[in-house]
C-alpha cells in the first residue's frame, strides 16, 4: 500500500483555506510554468467567485517526498456546518488555519469541536503573519485554551504550530524569519498527521461526498474504511431505511491533483475514492462486501433551524425571464438538492405547488435560491421561519451564540440593537483596540440584523454567529418595520410620478421600470401600508411651463440582495425571484382581497 496522508483544511470563514490550498499545489509543481491558474484554484463556482467564500467542500491531491497528500478544502460559514461534519470523516488528521490578527473565532471554534470529537489529529496554522498589529504567540495560546476548553485529548493538544502567510507563500516555525516556501508545513504534515493504517476484512465504504457527471451520472465519493475496492465487483449499497440494493462497480476513480484517475487495480483501506455506476444511493450510505454486509454508523449532522416556504411564480411577469417555471420543475430542483445536501429537508404541504424547505440560515437557504437563479429557475418565497419545538410542554427556539466585533464608541448601541432582539450579553472583552460582544440571541433576532448594525456602527461591525442549541422561547419580538407602498396599477414607472411620492417614503424602483399591481415600491414613512400610482403621467396644457421639470429631484432606489430581500419581507409578502429580477410583492394582489383578509382577522 503506498504511503496517504488525509487532511481537511479547517477554519473561520475568511482565514485563508482556499489561498492556502493554492500555495501547497504550486509548491509541489502541480501546473506547468507558463500555466495561468489564478487565484483560489478550487474555488471553481461561479457563486464561490462572485462572493469570495467557499460553498462546497473540494477534494485535491498532491504527491510530496513519495506520499500521497489527499486535502479537503471545507467550508468557513456556519450556515454549511452540514458539508464540513460529513467531509471530516474522510480525514485523518485537520489543518486549523487562525488569524493572526483575529484569533479564533466563533466558527473556528464550530469546526474545531467536530474535528476534536472524531479524534483527528490537529496541526495549528497561524496564517496572514505579514499583517500589521498582529500578535502570533497571543493567538497561539488562544488556540491551546481554546483545545482545553473543549476538552481536546492529551494527544490533541500536544499539536504542531506553524507561522507563516498563504498570501506571501511561506511557512516556518518562526512568524520573525519569513522561509522562502511552504515545505516546511508539508513536512510537519508528514511527521504528525498519521498514515491511514491498513484494515483488511470485508469491504466498507461511506458515502461522503456526491458528484456529477453528465456523461457517467452520479458519482459517490467516500473513503474505504475497511478491505478494499475494484473494478467489476459486486456490492451492495446500504441505506438509511434498512434497504439493500445490490450493484455493480462499473469505474473506479482515485484523486490525483485537480482531477480524477482511472484505476483498474483494486484501492486498499484509506484511500479517497470514486465511484460510478452504483444503481441508487444517498450520502451516509455504506458500500459493503456482498457475503458479509456491515453497515457503518450513519453520519451526524446538527438539524435544520429555519423553514422557508417555495411556490411557483404566479406574478402578472409569470414566465418572462424563468426557463423552469413550472411547479414539476421546482419539485425535481429542490428534490435533487437535498439528494447531495444534508443539512436541507423538505416538507410537502396541502398544496403541490407550494414546498416548505428547512434549512441551517439565510445564508444556507440563499445559495440554494442564487444557484436556481443562475440555473434558470422562477418562482417565489415566503417569509422565513425558525424551527419551534414543544419539549415537555415547553415551547422551544433555536438560540445562536452572536459575536460583534466593534470600535468602542459604538458599544452602546450595539448593545441596544441586540437587547431589542431578545439578546443577552454573555462577554466583552479588548482584543487590539477593539470591542468583542457576545450575546446569545434567538435565530428570530437574527433576521434582518445585518443591516441596523451595520448603518449604526458606519459599516465597521463584523458579525459572526453559530448555533447554540434550543431554548425555552423568549417571547414577542418588537422588530416591526414602517409599511409598505404598495404599487396599485401596472405599467412602468413615471418619473413625474416618483417625484410627486417621494415624501411618502423611500423607493425600490427606478423610473422606467416595470411593474405590476400589488408589487412593493418602496417603504413608507408610517407603521401601515397605503397604495400609490407610479404610473400617472403628467397632464399636457398648451401652456408652457419654464423649466420646472429640471428641477425635478429623485433619490436613488433602494435595492436589496437577495439575502436583504428575505429578511424584509413579512407574513403576507413574497420575494419573486427570476434569473434577472428580484421583486417584492403582497400574497394577494388586488387591494380588494386584501382589505377582506384583514377584516376576516
């Protein structure tokens, strides 16, 4: 068996994984010199690029000193706790990446627990060292408290540090004496990240990761854990519901650099393979030996804190910028997404256009949304909803941890915004010359805070979350916005119009845009909603007016990203979400409806 070292890449959001990744695969020379790569390699979705964070686990290999180095490059967000929990049990051993300016963080502490609990070893990298201000050593004992504090074990906390910037290319065992490339925190991963040792016995294999192919179908990638795999051979694939299905291993792929290698020979234990050609599986599955079939624990992931509900597009715009647009289109999306993500479930309702989807947060749920824009999809969706147990007759909310970093002069109100939201104030401490809050607040709280906290600290706060757990609920939220203007005939937009409006409240559209009847057009000044006509025109005298149009002053519209437009819309709104468009409307469109519903209330 040749020599493998399996490593996932672990930390905060933001703390350099991907660009380190990018280092380790120049280091060994993986692309020709005049290869134009670019950076974060891996980071090869569109969404992935467009909002610098990674989404989906990756798997890459690389050959260093005769051993075979399998990195999985995971997740910093919260929200994708799902995708890095079933990617670590493909590991032996982490990579905790931590700032060096911000220490450990709430997600590195997420990720760090998950590593700990399945007994991997960890080797602490402190990256970004070329900062200012920054403090190495500080963050170094952080780290170790913090392994303590979670109860790390004594082979854990005896790890390696290693200093270094994955934006400069180095790694060293002193952040004074930069080194002139990254093989020094390759030889620390050879000496203390532990081979996979050799299990022989019947075959077993879990499921981790799901891949796609158009030419070959679904692909399963996993690790064997027991025996060992090959072409040609019959198994049988495990379930969750108790059921076996027989299959035939039809290809054989092993990880080598970017790609996938064929392989004819059969793969030993420890090994991070590929396969194609099994009949039906899910993630968590168990590929096992025929004659002796053992199934392996299934995999754990923390359950969904937040609902959402998916209906099809039934807008006057219905169908003209969507190319699935129907509700069979929906159904087969949403189905094949929770086939690859774990942490996602869906509920049918009463009703076969309407879906309720569960998820981990906003964010979670938002990348689902963006990558059905960007597929083509329509359709529209409800508020979102947290997750309410009945525990012994006790009503139960989820509770997040919440960390806002801030200047000092802006505490107060931070601490105020919070307060209003249910949140209680746990710890404040100085790190550099900054104030860390934290708070534990109901995932309700959470919901539109972004933006408060961001306009009432001038855009300084940085905000981080991770689920605590459930909680006995807190009570009524006093979060209510102003109401909405509401657009009461269809057409495009008039600028005369929008002038003649603008005290009323600020604006969503622009002039010249379209819009329909009951759609959302801007935020009143007051708590109710009223309805408004953006398309009057300006009536023509023969008498000439001298150049009071010019004077005409219009303030740029307000317009929201899809995360902004789920967190503002309420109970009786929907967001409308095309490949192009992101609107804002009322359930019921025709103000008459409407009137009769809140009378029937």
């Amino acid at each position: 068996m040749q020599a493998i070292r399996n490593i996932a890449i672990i930390a905060h959001v933001d703390h350099g994984k991907t660009t380190l990744v990018d280092r380790i695969l120049h280091q060994v020379q993986l692309f020709r010199e005049n290869q134009e790569m670019g950076d974060l390699i891996l980071d090869s979705n569109a969404l992935e690029r467009e909002r610098g964070i990674t989404i989906l686990s990756k798997n890459v290999s690389v050959r260093y000193k005769g051993v075979k180095i399998n990195i999985i490059d995971t997740p910093g967000h919260t929200d994708f706790g799902g995708e890095v929990e079933r990617v670590l049990n493909m590991a032996d051993g982490v990579l905790l990446l931590v700032d060096a300016f911000e220490g450990p963080m709430p997600q590195t502490r997420f990720v760090l627990q998950k590593s700990l609990e399945l007994k991997l070893k960890p080797i602490v990298v402190i990256n970004k060292v070329d900062k200012p201000n920054c403090h190495p050593d500080v963050v170094q004992e952080q780290v170790f408290e913090l392994m303590c504090s979670l109860d790390a074990e004594e082979f854990q906390l005896d790890f390696p540090t290693v200093f270094g910037s994955s934006k400069q290319g180095w790694m060293g065992p002193d952040w004074k004496t930069p080194t002139h490339d990254i093989t020094y925190l390759l030889d620390i991963i050879l000496k203390h990240i532990p081979a996979p040792v050799e299990n022989p016995g019947p075959l077993q294999m879990q499921i981790s990761s799901l891949d796609y192919s158009s030419y070959l179908g679904r692909i399963a990638v996993g690790r064997v854990i027991r025996g060992s795999i090959s072409m040609g051979k019959q198994v049988l694939v495990m379930s969750r519901d108790g059921s076996n299905s027989l299959s035939t291993i039809k290809e054989l792929y092993r990880f080598e650099g970017l790609g996938k290698e064929k392989v004819k020979t059969p793969i030993e234990s420890g090994e991070i393979v590929a396969v194609m050609g099994l009949e039906s599986f899910d993630i968590g599955d168990t590929i096992a030996d025929v004659e002796n079939p053992e199934a392996l624990q299934r995999i754990h992931v923390d359950e969904p804190t937040m609902s959402m509900l998916f209906t099809i597009n039934n807008s006057p715009f219905f169908g003209k910028e969507g190319i699935y647009v129907t509700s069979r289109h929906l159904r087969e999306r949403l189905y094949r997404e929770t086939e690859k993500n774990l942490a996602m479930r869906i509920e049918e309702t009463d009703s076969p256009e309407r879906m309720t989807i569960f998820g981990r947060g906003i964010l979670h749920l938002s990348i689902l949304v963006e990558t059905m824009r960007c597929e083509g999809y329509e359709f529209q969706l409800g508020q979102p909803q947290v997750i309410i147990k009945h525990v012994d007759g006790v009503k139960m909310e989820p509770v997040e941890w919440l960390t806002i970093v801030v200047p000092e002069e802006f505490s107060g109100k931070v601490i105020e915004i919070v307060s209003k939201r249910k949140g209680e104030l746990i710890n404040m401490e100085t790190k550099n010359d900054r104030l860390s809050i934290d708070f534990k607040i109901p995932v309700r709280g959470m919901i539109g805070l972004t933006n408060p906290m961001l306009t009432a600290t001038e855009g300084e706060a940085v905000i981080a979350h991770r689920f605590a757990g459930f909680e006995a609920w807190k009570g009524e939220l006093q979060n209510r916005r102003n109401g909405s203007l509401i657009a009461i005939e269809t057409g495009a937009v008039i600028p005369y119009s929008l002038n003649k409006l603008q005290d009323r409240g600020k604006f969503f559209v622009e002039p010249g845009d379209a819009i329909y009847s009951g759609q959302l057009v801007g935020e009143n000044t007051r708590l109710e909603d009223i309805g408004v006509n953006l398309t009057h025109t300006k009536k023509l005298t023969n008498v000439r007016a001298s150049g009071t149009d010019a004077k005409m002053m219009i303030a740029p519209a307000i317009k929201f990203s899809l995360e902004e437009a789920m967190e503002y819309i309420q109970s009786d709104e929907y967001v409308e979400v095309t490949p192009k468009s992101i609107r804002l409307r009322k359930i019921l469109l025709s103000e008459h409806d409407r009137k009769k519903q809140r009378n029937q209330q």
